[in-house]
C-alpha cells in the first residue's frame, strides 16, 4: 500500500497535525478532523491541494455524520483507505480529588468518540479492506501516578483495539495500536496548565496531603517536555502501521516508551519499585 485516502482525527496541533501533512506530503488523499475553522485555514496553508480540513467533533454525532458524508462523496466506492484516531484530551490530578465529570469527559473524548468515528467509516473502510490506527499511549500499558484518567481511557483503547482485531480479520481490516511515549507537543504547556489547575482545585486537605507531589509532578512535566521526540516521529511510525503489508498489533515509539514496555513485564513488586525510581529521577 503506497498511497489511498485517510482520515486523521485531532489534527489541529501536535501528533495529528504531524500525520496529516506526513501523509499529505506522501500523496495521500488526506481528511484531516479539527475543531475551528482557524485550525483548518493554517493546516490547509501548509499542505497540498489533496489535503481537506473536516470540523470534527468526535463527540458529536451530528458532526461525525456530516464528516462521513464529505468523506464518501470523494472517495466514493472505492472506501477509506485508513483512518487514524488520534483526537483526545487529558485529565489529571490524584484520583480521590478527580471530579467524576472530568473522568466523564475524559472517557467521551479518548474512548467513546474513538469508537463513534471508527463505527462511523467502517463501512467505507471494509470497502477498500483498509486499516484502523488507533493513537495509544505507553501510559495504556503502565500507569503513572496522577494521570489515572488519560491512562485509564488508553488502557481501553489497548482492549477496543484488541477485540477489533479479531473481530474484522475476517474482511482482512488490520487494527493497529501505536504507544508513544513522551512527545514534544503543545500538550506539554497544557499539562504545565492543568497541574495549575489540578493545585487550585484540591481541597486544603488535599493540597496537604499532595503538595510536594504535585511539585514533583511540575519537575516531571518539565522533563518529558524536553525529552519528547518530535511528532514527525510518530507520523513516520503511523505510516509503518498503516502501510505495512502485516503490520504489528502494536507498535512503540520512544526510548521511554521502549523502557517502559520492558517494566510491563516485571513482576508487580519490582515494577512498582522501579516505576517510582523513575518518577523521582524525572521529578528532580
């Protein structure tokens, strides 16, 4: 598979702005799902002719269905060659302080409007025996402290992913998971601004019994975001997974990612152990 139609969600900034001019730039038909139309007007100025902007809200219904019908009347019978699920947000903060609507909105965006937009195109991509990219996380495979509900909704994204590769190796759909690990994206400011945030919103009771965690967490906030590998990174892994004749179920990106998928496999205690350890190096 060398070049067909996609469809990236969460394209405005970061991993998804990167994947659609990647596969633009490779000479895909590309649908690139945003949010505003000021998002759109700037990505379409860095791309090709092919590259279309879709307002997009994957919790939405009414726009999923538009986005599906513009999708369709260009590529018509021969279907969508791929669609990538990156579109998410991130909720944080320790989990007996967590407001349950924030764990609501967290689910609706990083999981159930995953689902509403694969739902949405697959039948445009049983048509072209295309392929399904879902935008993981290592923190699906191990939980770091504080950001239980992005991890969380990454962990079901590893066991929606899975199933869906069972369930369509009939029509010979391949169903790809990508794990990046830290990546140097706007989304680093917005963690800066939500740990702001997550130490407004505590209780003084919880800020006493969290302050120098939530320092800490500042310290690590500040490490990943110098330590992240550039979003091209990702793109060029995305296009592995989609254009790989037997692509893996899974695919890693990042040293620390890399590391934290070897600690997967530790028995619980040692993990625990040497997840910590880690946590303290990068809060210093």
């Amino acid at each position: 598979m060398t070049n067909g139609s996609i469809l990236v969600t969460g394209a405005s900034t970061g991993i998804g702005e990167a994947c659609a001019l990647h596969f633009d730039r490779q000479g895909w038909e590309v649908f690139a799902g945003v949010r505003r139309t000021e998002d759109g007007e700037r990505l379409r100025s860095q791309g090709s002719d092919r590259l279309r902007t879709l307002l997009l809200d994957v919790t939405d219904p009414a726009s999923i269905e538009l986005a599906v019908k513009e999708i369709t009347a260009v590529v018509g019978d021969g279907g969508l060659t791929a669609v990538v699920n990156n579109a998410g947000v991130g909720f944080g903060g320790p989990v007996e302080y967590v407001p349950l609507d924030d764990w609501r909105r967290q689910f609706e965006v990083n999981v159930v409007g995953q689902v509403a937009v694969t739902q949405a195109v697959l039948p445009l991509i049983r048509r072209a025996r295309g392929r399904i990219v879902f935008m993981g996380s290592i923190g699906g495979r191990v939980a770091s402290p504080f950001i239980a509900p992005y991890a969380a909704s990454k962990h079901a994204i590893e066991a929606i992913a899975e199933a869906m590769r069972h369930e369509l190796a009939e029509w010979g759909i391949r169903v790809v998971v990508v794990e990046p690990g830290a990546v140097a994206t706007p989304i680093w400011d917005k963690a800066e601004s939500t740990a702001d945030d997550i130490e407004a919103a505590l209780p003084p009771e919880g800020l006493e019994l969290y302050r120098e965690s939530i320092a800490g967490l500042r310290k690590a906030i500040k490490f990943q975001a110098r330590s992240g590998v550039d979003p091209t990174v990702v793109a060029r892994v995305v296009e592995r997974a989609v254009t790989s004749s037997r692509p893996a179920a899974r695919y890693l990106v990042g040293r620390d990612a890399k590391l934290m998928a070897v600690l997967a496999h530790f028995p619980d205690r040692a993990r625990d152990v040497a997840q910590r350890t880690i946590v303290k190096l990068a809060s210093r």
